[in-house]
C-alpha cells in the first residue's frame, strides 16, 4: 500500500536505521520503497528511491523485492515524464559512494537541462539547492501525479 509522504518539508526525511543514509523530501513511501525529491535545481524534480530495508546490493534483494522495486522505479519514472513533462529519465544505481540500495531518478530534457545528450554527472554546474517554494511545488506536483499513474 503506498501512500503520500507527510507534508513537513524540513522536519520528515527518512533515514535507514542501519547505515544512517538519509533521504531528502519524502515524496512517497510503500511497503518496499521510499520516494523523496532530491534537492538539486539543475535537474528540478530529480528523484531518488530507496529501499526501506538496509540492503546494499542490488543482487541481495529476493525476486519479490527486485519485482517490486522494479515496478516502483518504472511507475516512478512515468510520474516524473507526467508531472514535468520531460521526454526522458534517467535510471542509475550506482552503490559506490553510499552504502545503501538507491535509484536516481533524474528528468531529462527539459528546457533547463544543464547538460543535454550527456549523462547527468558530466555538468559543471554546481548542485544548487532549490528555492523552498520550488520544492514544495514539485512535491505537491509529484504526489498529485501519483494519483494518475496507475500502480
């Protein structure tokens, strides 16, 4: 059963009990997943999913937990293509900087995209912190278009 992560911006970020590995703004949260913005305004609306449990591996997950955070990160994917009407998302899990299972989602394509035909990394631009407006805008925004995307 999922449902929309509590509205306190600042106050509610998830954290694993295991490896201490924090999420930024809970969008979302499932049996399996938490759903939180990720606070970069080069690439508003960025994502990332994490798994609720520690896990480190992707591979350590059982099929049932791979089935469903799969389907998490594809329904997430639409959500983000749906509520910020961008032509692609990318997918990363990387594992080598934190210790804990976790998929970039990150909008691609847009008017403001910092390095266009590149991977997200390749941009000089600094992160910059979104405006706290921004922020609240594009939670609201996201958990309206969870509603319309079918689970």
């Amino acid at each position: 059963m999922e449902h929309a992560a509590s509205t306190a911006m600042e106050v509610n970020k998830w954290a694993c009990e295991v490896c201490g590995f924090e999420l930024g703004y809970p969008v979302a949260e499932s049996e399996v997943t938490v759903l939180a913005l990720y606070d970069d305004g080069r690439y508003s609306g960025r994502c990332l999913l994490a798994q609720r449990k520690h896990v480190e591996h992707f591979d350590d997950l059982e099929p049932r937990e791979a089935h469903l955070f799969v389907d998490q990160i594809i329904r997430y994917g639409r959500v983000l293509r749906t509520a910020l009407a961008v032509p692609r998302v990318n997918y990363a899990i990387l594992g080598n900087a934190e210790p804990h299972l976790h998929v970039h989602l990150i909008p691609r394509g847009g008017a403001g995209d910092p390095a266009p035909g590149k991977n997200p990394w390749s941009t000089t631009r600094p992160v910059v912190p979104l405006e706290p407006r921004q922020r609240e805008a594009l939670v609201a925004s996201l958990r309206s278009a969870l509603q319309a995307v079918p689970s």
